[in-house]
C-alpha cells in the first residue's frame, strides 16, 4: 500500500474516531452547562482538570514510546502491552492515591471531593485503555480506536443526557462516565487481544525498568504538555471560584475540538514519520511539505470564521448566561491555526531521535503559560487563562519552525501559506458583512462555501496536491 494511501486510511479512521468522540462529548457539556448551571458545570470542569494534573505522570511518554518501537518491530507487541500496562498501572496507582488525598484534605465540599475521586478512577482506566488504542496506533488499525470510541460514547452521553433529563445530577452522571470507562478498557483489551496478539506473560522486571528509562526522553515532554492543558483551568477556579472554570471550561471545549484534524492527521501519520525517517528522507520532505499546506488549508478559515462567530456561537449552544466565556473562546480558537503551521514537526524532531527539542520546546511554553497565567488570570479572569494558553502555544510554533528549519530541513512556505491566506481574507470579508443578518448556522455554512469557492478559484491546491487526493481515494 502506498504511502499516500496508509495515511488516508489512517486519517480517516481516526478522523472518525475523534470526531464522534469530540461531538459526543460536546453535546454532553452543552447539556451539562445547561442543567447543571455554572457551579455544578464548574465543579465538573475543575475536577476532570484537577485529575488531569494529577495523572500528569501516568503516561511518562510511554505510549509515544510505544507506537515508535512496536511500529518499527511489531512482533515485540505481545510483550510490550504487558509491560506498559504493568508500568502504566504502577504509575496510575501512585495517581489514584494522591486524588484521594487531595479530595479528601483540599476543603471541598462532600459532593465535589467524591466527584474528583470518581473521576480519577476513570482517568486510571482510560489511562491503561490508551495502552491498547496506542498498539492500534502502532499497527495502523485506527479503525479499531473508531469502534472503540463510537460504543463508549454513545453508551455514555445517552445515559448522561437521559438522566439529566430525567432530574438526576452531577453524581449520577460521573458514575455513568466511570462506567464508560470500564466498557471502552474491556472492548479495546478483547479486540487487542482477538485481532492483534495475546499479551504475553514473560516480561521481566529488568525490560520494564529498561523500558521506563528509554521512556524517560519522552516522559518530560509527556509530563509538560499534560501540565500546559491542565494547568489554566485549575487557576482560574483558585482565582475565580467555580463559575469562572464553567466560563473558560465552555470556551476550552468548544475551541479544542477545532483542533481535532491536527491531532487525528498526526496520530495517524506519526508510524508512517517514524518509518520513513529511516527509510526515505526525501519522502519524509515531501510529506512534511503536504502535511502543513493541507493543515493549514482547514486549520485557518476555521480559525477566522471561528474568531468572528464565537459569540453567536456560546450564545447559540449555551445561552446568555455562558456570554463571558465568549473572550476566552475568541483567544483560544487562535492556537487551531498555530497547532496547524506546525504540522507535523514535533514527530519528525521525536523520529529523528531529536526528542530533547520537543522537550525545550514545551519547557519554555510551560513557562510562558505559567508566567501567563500568574500575570493574566487574577485580572482578567478565564479571558486572562486563555491568553496565557495562547501565547505557550505561539511559542511552540515558533520554536518548532526554528528547528524544522535548522536541524532538518526548509519548506516552501509561500506553497503553504499565500493562497490560503487570500481565500481565508475573502471568507472573512463575507462573514463580517452577513454575519448579523443570519443564523449562525447559516453563517457558517456561507463561510464555509466561499472559502471552497475561492480556493477552487485561485487554485490553493495545485496540481501535485490534487494528484496525491487522487492517489488517496482511488481504488
């Protein structure tokens, strides 16, 4: 199978899989924010945050590590599995105990402290499923993550909604959410286990301690961008109290979602980058070249159109009530474009064995986010937040493309930037002159239309780019 088609199928599967997951998810917090009011939705969103920065060593980049080797040697998988979920369980244990200590003696009131307790137990099995969706990854059956996801989603989210609905609250719809986690770990063990391979039992103490210490040029980057993600929603409910966390928490999963074709593209062709580093430097070129010209082709009329649309937008999904969310949702949607320039840089930096730039890079926006946060959120609140998370993630792009183009090679960024830039100028011009005259459902739509239009136009995808579309999809 060519290059072009493995990275179709790969996209599309995890394109699929991420979709229904984000959607699902962001229906569920609408109903959530709605039912729930700022203070139980702020609880929801600061618990899952709290968690999150907790569980901020479970990973120690096992799971980069991970699809990096067994993509390259697949028959070691049956022995990985187990010690990565061996080491992963050991990590998550270590977890689970300090959530329950910082529910128990963090002064919280009885219902948000079983919250936070719930939530991590779930968090932990997520964190060993993600052993599993990390082998598919590495086997290049992301269409197994699309299964996965679909069950548990749609397992979780109605209930959720139907108890909400129905007048239970935010308990019951944790209890459900753990639930789900306990569905997607056995689904996801059973496939691997029927299609991939059966783990095997004999694994060492001395592999797994070699394993966590090759795991470790991984693990500081691992640790950080959980703690760049985490960190802002934490302080600004230290600053702002529980209703400020439901403002920056609609603003954060209503822009993050927008970055779902980056994330999905580059875990699909993150084996592939691993592959061809080795195999084929100039294909690696070529890929690298497309991957930031398609990226950006979605990555910034998403941004414009969501910058100009974001108040209509809250307003549309979560009501009056949500309106000061609408500044942080402006900001955040603004890293969508800066995640996409960069395109893949950061697996090809981890394939090229230059993973201690990767870790440099999310130092110094670690940093930046914390100073931000420190400056920005006592002032300004979840807008402050969204700033800060703004600017580490400017600095990344930054840093990345000062890499790319001193370590390893240059791209054509006139190729990449110029035409799409001029569609994404029309397309705003539109939407600045009809925008308050229609539905933002409409708007969008019309967006969306001229923005194609005048790429087809203007011709942002050239010849070669239609040719490797057309490699993709044909038969």
């Amino acid at each position: 199978m060519s290059v072009e088609r493995r990275i179709a199928r790969n996209t599309i599967s995890l394109a699929a899989a991420y979709l229904t997951g984000q959607v699902m998810t962001l229906l569920l917090s609408v109903f959530l924010a709605r039912y729930l009011g700022e203070e139980g939705y702020g609880v929801y969103v600061f618990s899952f945050a709290l968690v999150g920065l907790i569980f901020i060593i479970a990973d120690f980049g096992l799971n980069t590590l991970l699809v990096v080797e067994v993509a390259r040697n697949k028959s070691i998988a049956p022995k990985y599995v187990t010690s990565t979920l061996i080491l992963r369980g050991s990590l998550g244990g270590i977890c689970i105990l300090l959530s329950a200590a910082a529910a128990l003696l963090g002064s919280y009131p009885s219902e948000a402290a079983f919250v936070i307790m719930v939530v991590a137990a779930s968090t932990f099995l997520g964190s060993l499923m993600n052993v599993f969706h990390g082998m598919f990854n590495a086997f290049e059956r992301m269409h197994y993550n699309l299964v996965v996801q679909i069950i548990e989603r749609s397992f979780t989210v109605t209930i959720a909604i139907a108890l909400l609905l129905s007048g239970f609250g935010l308990v019951q719809v944790v209890l459900v959410i753990f639930a789900g986690s306990i569905l997607s770990f056995v689904i996801s063990s059973t496939i691997f286990r029927t299609k991939i391979a059966k783990p095997s039992r004999d694994v060492t103490l001395g592999e797994a301690k070699d394993q966590l210490r090759r795991a470790l040029h991984y693990a500081t980057t691992s640790i950080l961008l959980t703690l760049l993600y985490t960190l802002n929603t934490v302080l600004v409910q230290v600053w702002g109290g529980n209703a400020a966390a439901a403002f920056y928490g609609i603003a954060y999963n209503l822009a993050i979602p927008l970055t779902l074709l980056h994330t999905f593209f580059l875990g699909a062709i993150f084996p592939i980058t691993s592959q061809m580093y080795v195999r084929s430097f100039e294909t690696l070129k070529m890929m690298q070249q497309k991957a930031m010209k398609f990226l950006l082709f979605f990555g910034l009329p998403m941004t414009v159109g969501g910058f100009l649309l974001g108040g209509n937008i809250i307003l549309f999904l979560y009501g009056e009530e949500y309106a000061p969310g609408i500044g942080a949702f402006q900001i955040l949607v603004l890293v969508v474009a800066i995640k996409n320039i960069g395109g893949n840089i950061g697996n090809i930096l981890a394939a090229a064995n230059l993973m201690r730039l990767n870790t440099y890079t999310v130092a110094v926006a670690t940093v930046v986010n914390l100073v931000g946060c420190l400056a920005l959120i006592p002032p300004y609140g979840p807008t402050g937040g969204a700033a800060a998370f703004f600017l580490a993630n400017l600095s990344i792009g930054i840093l990345q493309l000062y890499y790319l183009r001193t370590r390893l090679f240059k791209v054509d960024y006139g190729d990449v930037v110029l035409k799409t830039t001029i569609a994404t100028a029309v397309m705003a011009l539109v939407l600045v002159l009809v925008m308050d005259m229609v539905h933002v459902l409409v708007a969008i739509g019309i967006g969306a239309g001229v923005y194609f239009a005048i790429s087809f136009l203007i011709g942002t995808l050239d010849k070669g780019d239609r040719d490797i579309i057309m490699k993709v999809f044909r038969k």
